[in-house]
C-alpha cells in the first residue's frame, strides 16, 4: 500500500496492524525504562511532571498486544507545539485525535507500512490528573485473579475484533472502568 499510515482508514490499519496477543516478556520492563528516558530527554525535565508504563505490558505475567504504552503528565504551560516537535524528532508519529483535544495527544513509534518493525510504543501525553490507567495497572498488579478474567476477556475479543482495534479498545471499556472504579480512593 503507498499511503502512508496517516492517510489510512481504520479498516486498512486494522488489516496491517490486527490484533495479537504475545506471552509476557520480561523484557517489556527495561525497554520502558530505555523508552522512558528517550522521552525525558526529548521534552526536557521542565514540563514533565511524571512517565508512567501503563496497560497489559506494565503487568507482569499478562498476555498483552506487544505494544508498550506509557502514560506522560505534563505541565499546564508546557506548548503542544513543543510536545510534538520533539517527540517527532525522537522518531514518534503523531496521531492527531481531533475529539480528544490536548492535553490528550498521542503519539506511536514502531510501525510502518510494512507492519510493525521493533518495539512498539504508545505515547498517551496528558495534564496532571487523576488517570483510569493507573489505577487500573496497580490493581491488577495486585488482584492476579482480576489479571487473569481480564487476559481471558483480551483473548477472546483478540479473536471476535481481529482487524477492528477500536472496536477492540472500546469492548475492552465496561471491565477497566468497572475495575477502575472500585480502586479509586
């Protein structure tokens, strides 16, 4: 295909990228450590107020999608411009999402036109706050057998939404709000 990733429909990227889950790695832990400083480094201390790993890759033991997605607070003053030039030169792609204004930014490395090459990251670029995600990882950190209805939940939409990651995403939505709000507080 000679578009590039940025002009294709959900549907072409749900055909090139479809969704798989991988065997925990214990290596996913140091490549966010490595990640993790390529990002401090690009932004600079000044507008960071934290990097967190998030999703099934920060689970130790969870059958995940081989991506690596990490969570970045930033300051209030700090200009999206800024935000976006430098992750841009650190090999990231931004992927503007029109109905989640910045603060959410997003941004992603490791995939091509040919399919995914090397590790794939997840940037989600966010004000300080109060993040689902987190609370989420933490407790199934500490709940393996929550860990374990939600790999059986990714298993089987793996299978029913092969090539649809937002229908994915979004069938994924009632267990993690359901976890995340019995852990708050």
């Amino acid at each position: 295909m000679d578009k590039p990733l940025g002009q294709m429909t959900e549907e072409e990227l749900g055909k090139l990228f479809p969704i798989t889950l991988s065997d925990p790695d214990p290596r996913w832990a140091g490549r966010y450590q490595i990640e993790k400083e390529k990002i401090r480094n690009a932004l600079g201390p000044d507008c960071i107020i934290s990097i967190e790993h998030i999703g099934s890759t920060a689970i130790p033991g969870l059958k995940a999608k081989p991506s690596i997605d990490i969570l970045v607070q930033i300051t209030e003053v700090t200009p999206d411009q800024h935000i976006i030039e430098q992750l841009q030169q650190a090999a990231y792609n931004f992927i503007p999402r029109p109905e989640n204004p910045a603060p959410h930014m997003m941004f992603a490395k490791g995939y091509t036109k040919a399919g995914l090459k090397g590790q794939a990251f997840h940037i989600h670029v966010r004000y300080k706050g109060d993040w689902d995600e987190i609370y989420f990882r933490d407790y199934l950190i500490a709940h393996p057998e929550v860990a374990r209805e939600y790999e059986e939940l990714k298993i089987r939409l793996s299978m029913e939404f092969k090539n649809d990651r937002e229908g994915y995403t979004e069938a994924k939505t009632d267990f993690v709000k359901m976890v995340s709000g019995n852990t708050k507080r």
